[in-house]
C-alpha cells in the first residue's frame, strides 16, 4: 500500500490492550440514519451506491430524497403540475429496486433544492446526506456541485460525496478507512467518525498527519537570505514531527480500531490527495475556524472536494471547539 507524503513515518497502534479504558465522549460518533439525495441522473446513482455501502456496514436505515422544485411563473393551460411529483417518485422506486431495495423513500418541494434537502434532514433526523459528486467531474473523482456547495456552511450534520462513476464499481466496500488528523478538536471529532465507521466495518483505520513545513515567505526575504535558517528550521520541523505523531498515536489508540498512524511533511492537500488514492472512503474535519456545529471548508477541504480519488466524508465543527477566528 502507498502512503501520502515523502518523508512518512507509520506506526501500528495495538488497541487490544485499551478496551478496558476510558474512551473520549466523541469515540462513540455513529451514524443511524442516512439520507441520499437523488436527482435522476448517473451521479444520483453513485450517491445511492455509497449511501447503501455505508448503511450496510454501520446498520443505518437509508433513505432516498428526491427534491421537487415549485414553478417560479403559472404553468401553462392544462399542465398537471402534480405530474413531476410523481415523475421523481417513479425515479425514486426505480433507484430503490435497482439499488437500494430496503430504503424509504420522499420527495420534498421547494424552490431551492439545498434548502428542501436541509429541511429534510432535520425533520427526519438525519445523521448523514449522501450526494453525488458534479456532472463535471473526472470519472473516479470527487468534485462538488453548486447545489452541494449551498449546503456547506449552514449544515449541522455530516456530508459525503461520493466519486463519479461510483455506481460502476463492482465492490464499493470499506477496507481501508483513511482521515486526516492534526490534533485539532475539528480533526479528533472526523477520527472519532472514522473509527466508529472502521469497527463496524471491521475495516482497518489508516490515521494521516501531516505537518506543513513550508517556510513562511517571510523567510525568503530580506536578511532572512543571509542568515543560515534551514538547520533551525529542520530541527524545528523535526520536533513538530515527533509531537504530532505522539498525539496521533494516542488518538488513535482511543478509537478502539485496528489503526495505522502515518505522519508526513509537505502541503496537507498534497498528502491527502495522495493519500485518497490508498483508501476506500477518507473522513475530514471542518477548518479551524468559524461557526460550530457547521460544514465549512478550508484549503484543505477544498482541494478534496474538488479532486479526491476516494469517497469523502466531512465532519461538522464539534460544538466544543474553539470559536477564535484567529484559530488556525
């Protein structure tokens, strides 16, 4: 198996011995009830396949939405409006038995599709919206569309975004569950997701730290290309390294999951898109900065919702974390 960034180190964390101790209160995130929407087209499908894939392995009840949207203007003379909403629940039953054949089923109206699926999700108590990826995308490749986009920011529950072409997939399954760490409150609620996922799926847990080692421009600049800085910043670098797998192999560790800790050096987006091509659905935190309990993407989160090779998963902030907008 390849692991993301050059310079990686990888630990085995050997949980057998930690089942009898305390775990942190997020280790116990699940998911119960998943909504996926579906909109008719291919990508739709690949959302109710990844949707059905995550329902099978955690015991979710699933279910598929269909959003109908109001006319903006009168329809024409003797156009039965009534005749789209039961155009998308025929959609809907033919995803269902193609599928997905033991989840429910509704349509919502609205004028916006983002705001009907919200609305949907609150109503029924969702843990997690499932959607496709944009018509746009590469094949294989996650890359968000406007309508899911409009979702982020104002969502309080999890979002997946499954690859285009998914649903040709012969074997969708989870063998190797990836998330990205960084020590922060974001990145420990997307491990503790990611773990829950993990055992339920008796997947192994793949645990990515990465430390950012550019230099700051600042650096590069005026007496700064006389002073001999690369051996300090190395040996600070170096340290960032060993306090972060240290806090990563803990973390870990407190997920009760067969996991595997790698720390990397480079640019986050880079190592985990490297990364996305190594497991099968790869979780992340919101940035560190923000409203809590809310999906908000960073520089990161961007770059992986716009190019990962693997399903992504993002994790809302934590109502606990840190509300300064000065937080990295």
């Amino acid at each position: 198996m390849r692991y993301a960034g050059s310079g990686a180190t990888i630990g085995h964390v050997d949980t057998t011995t930690d089942r009898s101790r305390p775990t942190q209160k997020s280790a116990d995130a699940t998911i119960a009830r998943i909504a996926v929407g579906v909109d008719g087209f291919p990508e739709g499908e690949d959302a109710v396949v990844l949707g059905m894939a995550l329902a099978r392995v955690t015991g979710a009840e699933l279910m598929l939405v269909a959003v109908h949207l109001e006319p903006l203007v009168l329809p024409p003379l003797g156009f039965e409006w009534s005749s789209l909403r039961k155009d998308a629940q025929a959609m809907l039953r033919n995803a269902r038995t193609k599928l997905a054949p033991d989840a429910r089923i509704t349509v919502e109206t609205d004028l916006s599709v983002p705001r009907a699926l919200h609305r949907v999700i609150q109503r029924e108590h969702r843990d997690l919206l499932v959607m496709g990826s944009s018509r746009h995308a590469p094949e294989g490749r996650v890359r968000i569309g406007k309508r899911t986009r409009q979702l982020l920011c104002h969502f309080e529950s999890p979002l997946a975004v499954a690859p285009r072409g998914f649903h040709e997939r012969s074997d969708p399954g989870f063998a190797r569950i990836g998330v990205g760490y960084d020590g922060g409150a974001e990145s420990q609620a997307a491990l503790a997701l990611a773990g829950s996922i993990a055992r339920a799926a008796g997947a192994e847990l793949l645990v990515q730290a990465v430390v950012d080692d550019r230099m700051p421009p600042i650096w590069w600049s005026g007496m700064a290309k006389v002073a001999p800085v690369l051996p300090e910043w190395e040996e600070a670098m170096s340290e960032e390294v060993d306090k972060l797998r240290a806090k990563t192999e803990a973390a870990a560790a407190e997920t009760r999951a067969k996991a595997t800790t790698v720390v990397a050096r480079g640019r986050p987006a880079d190592a985990l898109l490297e990364f996305s091509e190594a497991v099968d659905l790869l979780v992340m935190g919101s940035r560190r900065w923000g409203p809590v309990a809310r999906l908000l993407l960073g520089t990161t989160g961007e770059a992986l919702m716009h190019d990962a090779a693997c399903p992504v998963l993002v994790v809302p902030r934590p109502k606990d974390a840190s509300t300064d907008a000065g937080h990295p």
